[in-house]
C-alpha cells in the first residue's frame, strides 16, 4: 500500500506539473496585465507599470515567469497580485469562504442522494421510483442560476415577509398533508389496501402536525423541546440498530439506547453551560460524547462490540446535535428582530457588522447559508441518487447476490454487507470527483449569491488578466483531484477485497 501511494503521488505530481505549465502559458497569453495602466495618463502611471512589470516579471519570456514563480512556490510563496496583495492571505480567506458553502452541500447531496437512490433501486418499477425518477431528471435539467434566483424570491423573500404572521393556510396544509401520504404510499411495499392505509396514517399525522405548528405560531419562536429530542433520538438509535445489526441482535441496541437516553436526560443540565457556549466548549463536549459513547458501547456490546460502538457514538453525536439545534433555535426570535424580521439571507456570507453572542453569530451563517446550499444540494443529489440507482440494480443481479439469498441470509444483511458496499465501489469514483471539485468554487452559485470564494476569485483575476491568483486558484484545485482520487483508489481497496494495490 505504501508503495502504491508513493508511485500514486510521483506521478500526480508530475502531472500536476505539466498542468501548471500549461496553465500558466495560457494565463499569460489571455491579455496584458499592464492594460489599466496603459490608459492612465497620471504622472504616477509609469511608475506603477515598472513596479508591476518588476513583480509580475513581465520582462522576462514565460517560461523563465514560470520556473521563477515555481521557485517561489517551493519556498511557500505564491506572489503578490496586480495590486501587491499577497496571494496567500487572499487564498486562505477564499478556500474558507469556498470550504463553508460547498462543503456541508456535498456531503448532504451525497448522503441523501445514495440514500434515495439504494430505496429506489429497492422499490424498482413502483410509483416511488418512477416519481424518484421523474424528480431527479427534472433536477438534473435545471440550471443552477434559476434555481438560485427562485430560492431567493421564495425562500427569502416571500418566506421573511410570511414570518411576519407565520399562519399555514389550510388549503397548503392539504397539499402537503396529500403530498407527504403519496410519499409514504409509494414507499410501502405490499397491497393496495396497505398503501391506501399508510396514505392515511401520513395524511393525518403530516396535517395535525402542520396545524399544530400552525396555531402555536412555532415558525415565530421555533424550539425542539425535550419530549421532542428524547422521542427522536431513541427511535434513531433504535432505526439504526435494527438496520446495521438486525432485532435480534440485542446488545448493540441496548448500548445505542443508552447512549440516545443518557444524552437527552443531560438536556437540562446543559442549558447552563450551552447559554454562555463558544466554539472550543462546543468541539470538547462533542469529544466528550465520543469518548463516554465509546464506553457505552464497549460496556453493554458484549461480543458485538464492533457494532455496538459505531452505533453507540454515532447515537450520542445525533443526541448532542439535536441539542444544539434546539439551543440555535432559542435564539431565533431575537435574531429575527435584530435583522429587522429578514432572517433569510439572500447575498454574502454574513451580515455587515453584525455583533452578538455565539448562538446568534452562528445563526447569522446558517442562514446565510441556506440558500446556497440548498441550490447545491438540488442540483447535486440527483446526479447521485441516479448513480446509486443504476450501481444497487446491476449489484442486485450478480450471482454473489443470489447466492447469499440461497443461504438463508436476512434480507438486511443481503442488502448492507453484500450489494451496498459493492454498489458503492462506482459510487467513490464520483464522490471523489465531486469532493475535488469543492476546491474548485460553485462559480455560478458564488456569483449569484455573491459569495466571495474560490470560484469568485478564479473568474476575477480571469478578467483582470491577474495570473498569480489564478494560478493560486488552480494549484489548489489541482491538489485537490490528486489528493482525492488517491483517497478513492485506497477506498476501493476496501470497499472490495479483491482489489490488491501493490
């Protein structure tokens, strides 16, 4: 394995050479770096063309401006721009700003797109898929500017102004209500009799929640409350253990239960210590929960400790998170009147000299970033979730599969340990693409939300005729595809066993 990835990164590095080359011979003849200064006739103007030409070195040919701008590089200097700024310092905000936006929206179209996609492959040819199929294409089609311009009037706009008096009207209360049972209806897998009964069961409880949402104006001052997070946090440790481990394996459950319980019973106890929270307090209570979760599960796993603890922790983390979205939303009323009733965000990553406490600085970036991300994750879970699909379907057909099912093996257990992590080996190849292109920028989705990142700064410097921070930009979202699709080449090996890297 070594070997391989000392072999892997010899020759990306060469490779990511010649692209920098290249790329820099093409920068250097998109225009003349000089043009602004040419058409000032300021006394100073030539003195700022011959401090520009000096530390661009526009007076030596392009392949000598490149080997001394990989000098530089080497020392850890990536030069200065047009202005003298110095790129580095420009980078590091950008790749921050670029990192906020894309990343969270990644990871969410990934998971939720696979996710859709493995039910899908599971429910072939039912009303579910065809629907699932239908909404992904759509997805796919449309442009990421319209989405982001019809997110911003109606998720912004028009929900700020609904905030005022956030009463649900009772013919959009039906529309979900019918929405969400046909949902549930065509997940069900049985007779017409029992999907006409889950419509109803998802009918009913989607509109009384709706209406009770409704009436108490919770969209006015949201909470969670404890009820809420001891049901929830249970019924996932419960979720995920049946899934991973099965019901009849009853000690990873009995570890993820306790984990979940413990967790919410602290709800109270923390309110305390979570009013006065900064972000280093935050960080050590989740390494705190990972480490008495990890006891938990290695206390009540008995043989199944393997199991016991992934599902201990991840029960624990999933607590702890619902408690800090309960807690963000506390703050959410007098956030909503320190913005003025705008809440939702439409353009930046923040709100101009916006001050005040941990809670509502941090809801101030959420919601500046919900926007965003929601149009990232619209239009990157369907690509994922089509993938997935065709990989579980042309997985569920191989004879390993068959054959599994012969033994006797549970229908969980078929569809975890055999076709899932085999369907997922086609399904690293695109993540890792998609997890490089975040060094990339969401150009588009950057510009219309005017989101200064990677991506804006890539395209300024383009039409500035600018190369250093271009070549800044580009350095690393080269680093990026090296570094991740090595990452995927060492996932496959353990995604398949066959796989042998030597």
């Amino acid at each position: 394995m070594l070997a391989f990835i000392a072999r892997r990164l010899a020759i990306s590095s060469l490779v990511l050479l010649a692209a920098t080359f290249i790329m820099f011979v093409l920068v250097a003849l998109s225009g003349d770096p000089l043009a602004d200064l040419r058409e000032q006739s300021t006394p100073q103007a030539q003195a700022q063309m011959a401090a520009r030409i000096k530390s661009l070195r526009l007076d030596v040919p392009i392949p000598v401006r490149y080997f001394g701008w990989l000098t530089d590089l080497f020392r850890g200097d990536l030069g200065v721009d047009k202005s003298g700024h110095a790129v580095s310092s420009q980078l590091a905000l950008a790749t921050t700003a670029t990192l906020q936006l894309v990343v969270l929206a990644t990871l969410l179209g990934a998971f939720i797109g696979i996710m859709i996609g493995v039910v899908s492959a599971l429910r072939q040819y039912s009303s579910f898929d065809h629907g699932i199929t239908f909404a992904a294409f759509v997805c796919f089609s449309l442009p990421v500017f319209w989405v982001a311009t019809m997110l911003k009037q109606y998720m912004a706009i028009e929900f700020n102004d609904w905030l005022r008096d956030p009463v649900i009207p009772l013919w959009v209360i039906g529309l979900v209500a019918v929405f969400a049972g046909l949902v549930w209806a065509s997940i069900y897998k049985g007779r017409w009799k029992g999907k006409l009964t889950t419509f109803a069961i998802g009918f009913a409880v989607t509109a009384v929640v709706l209406y009770a949402l409704s009436a108490s104006h919770w969209f006015a001052d949201p909470g969670l409350g404890f009820p809420f997070i001891l049901v929830v946090s249970l019924a996932a440790a419960a979720g995920a253990s049946a899934l991973v481990a099965g019901w009849e394996n009853l000690q990873p459950m009995y570890a993820a239960l306790a984990s979940a319980g413990v967790g919410a019973l602290l709800y109270q106890p923390l309110q305390p210590v979570l009013s006065d929270a900064n972000l280093l307090s935050i960080l050590g209570l989740a390494l705190l929960t990972i480490v008495v979760s990890w006891v938990l599960g290695h206390t009540l796993g008995g043989l199944l400790r393997r199991q016991a603890i992934p599902l201990a922790v991840f029960s624990g983390l999933l607590t702890g998170g619902l408690i800090f979205v309960d807690r963000i939303l506390q703050a959410w009323h007098s956030y909503t009147v320190s913005v003025r009733n705008r809440p939702v965000a439409t353009i930046g990553s923040e709100t101009p000299n916006y001050t005040g406490d941990f809670w509502h600085v941090s809801l101030d970036s959420a919601m500046h970033l919900l926007l965003p991300t929601l149009a990232l994750i619209l239009i990157g879970l369907a690509g994922h979730s089509r993938y997935s699909r065709a990989s579980m379907l042309e997985v569920m057909n191989q004879d390993y599969v068959r054959t599994a099912r012969a033994k006797g093996l549970p229908e969980r257990t078929v569809i975890i340990k055999h076709a899932f992590r085999n369907g997922m080996i086609p399904i690293t190849t695109i993540l890792a693409l998609d997890f490089a292109g975040v060094f990339s920028g969401a150009v588009v989705t950057e510009h219309v939300f005017g989101w200064r990142g990677l991506g804006a700064m890539f395209t300024k410097s383009l039409k500035e005729v600018d190369p250093t921070p271009v070549m800044g930009c580009f350095l690393v979202a080269g680093a990026a595809i090296v570094i991740w699709n090595m990452v995927a080449d060492i996932a496959y090996a353990y995604l398949d066993p066959r796989i042998r890297l030597s």
